[in-house]
C-alpha cells in the first residue's frame, strides 16, 4: 500500500487527514471531499489510510497526527 499522497500533504492536512481518519476511517474520505482547497488531496490520502488493517492504521495515524502536530508547531 502506498501511503504518497499523504506524505505529500502539508504538516497541518495530515493532521487533518489523521483526525478524520481516527473518527471514522470509512467515512473520511468522504467528509474531507468537501474541502474547498484541497479535496481531491485529502479524500485520496484519507483513502490510502483507511485501507490499512485496521491494527496497525491505528497505531501508524496516532503516531502520524502526533508527529504532523509536532510540525505545525
């Protein structure tokens, strides 16, 4: 699985995309396609996220948002 489209986002839509993915991994490609800037973005990051088992999405999107956090600061 390729993660790309993700780790092309900037620090603060991965956080977002993290976020979204945490609260519901199957819907989170669709609430981040209503993004006005950077929909196609996100919903496809969002995509390749949630096709991870779901195991290890979870611990691999906590730690993402934490270091994508880490950065906005």
């Amino acid at each position: 699985m390729s993660l790309s489209t993700w780790r092309s986002l900037a620090p603060r839509d991965r956080a977002l995309v993290a976020v979204a993915v945490l609260i519901d991994g199957s819907d989170a490609a669709t609430f981040l396609e209503c993004d006005g800037e950077n929909a196609y973005e996100l919903r496809r990051a969002a995509e390749e996220l949630s096709a991870l088992e779901v195991d290890a999405r979870l611990a691999f999107v906590g730690t993402a948002l934490r270091l994508a956090l880490g950065e906005v600061e």
